[in-house]
C-alpha cells in the first residue's frame, strides 16, 4: 500500500492505531461502521471521510499524519508547536539549543552535499525539521514577551 496518499494514511490512522475502531469512533462522534468503512483504501462502495471528523480523529488517535499530507500537497510544511519557557534560565537554553542546533544542521546539510544518499538525506531532513520546531518554540516565545504575557523578573 502506497503511504503517501491521503487514503492510505486515512487508513492507518484508523485501521493502524492502538485504539479500536469503535473507541475511535466513540471518541470521534462518528458511527464505528461508517468509520471503519471509510478508512479502507480500495472502497469499492464510495464512502467518504467527512472532512468535519478530520481534527476530532487526529486528535483522539494522536497521529497527525494526514494533516502532515495535506499540508505538504499544499506547498506548506506542518511543525508542531512545542512548549514555551518560564523563565530567563529556559530563555538562555532555548538559545543554546536553537544555536546547536543550527551548528548540526549546517553539518549535516554539507555532509548530504557531499554524499548524497539516503541515510545523509535523512539525517539533514530531520535537523532541518528540528531547526523549524525550534523557531516555532522561539516565535512562541517572541510573542508572548512582546505582549507581557510572560512573568516580569523581580
């Protein structure tokens, strides 16, 4: 099965989880045979996924596969938010560590370059996403310091 379409990640986020079908679908607000139906890759019969049960499923499977699909076949690249400090200290880390992370990128950019395969490719795929979370983190933390919402330092 091609795991690059939008079917077949439907599929294994319901089909493919540690959560049944019917817990799903109970979580989902969606009948369990409807669900079920849905998610299979070469339905014959016609059954669509309801686009307004797309978030509600993601959410109760925890896989974020589709969306992470949708939004590459739309030219955008999908990273997740992480958590923003509460401190100076956490500020001060949170730059050491994009900065390290920088550093390892850029190493690992020039080694693809200079070896293109894919264990090079794939290791400077996953420093560049980790890059972009790091700037999500940053940003986060940018816009809460510009609106006051962090604590003032006493």
């Amino acid at each position: 099965m091609d795991t690059h379409t939008f079917k077949s990640l439907l599929y294994k986020t319901i089909h493919r989880n540690k959560k049944s079908v019917a817990l799903i679908a109970d979580e989902t607000g969606i009948s369990a045979n409807y669900l079920y139906r849905a998610g299979l890759p070469l339905d014959e019969s016609g059954v669509k996924f309801p686009v307004e049960f797309l978030v509600p499923l993601m959410n109760s499977t925890k896989d974020y596969s589709v969306l992470n699909h949708l939004a590459n076949i739309c030219g955008f690249l999908l990273v997740r938010i992480p958590r923003v400090c509460r401190d100076k200290k956490d500020e001060i880390d949170l730059v050491d560590d994009y900065q390290q992370a920088s550093i390892t990128a850029v190493n690992l950019l020039k080694e693809f370059f200079r070896h293109p395969d894919k264990t090079s490719y794939d290791r400077a795929s996953e420093a560049l996403m980790e890059i972009m979370s790091k700037s999500a983190s940053a940003k986060k933390v940018l816009d809460k310091q510009v609106t006051g919402q962090l604590e003032l330092e006493l």
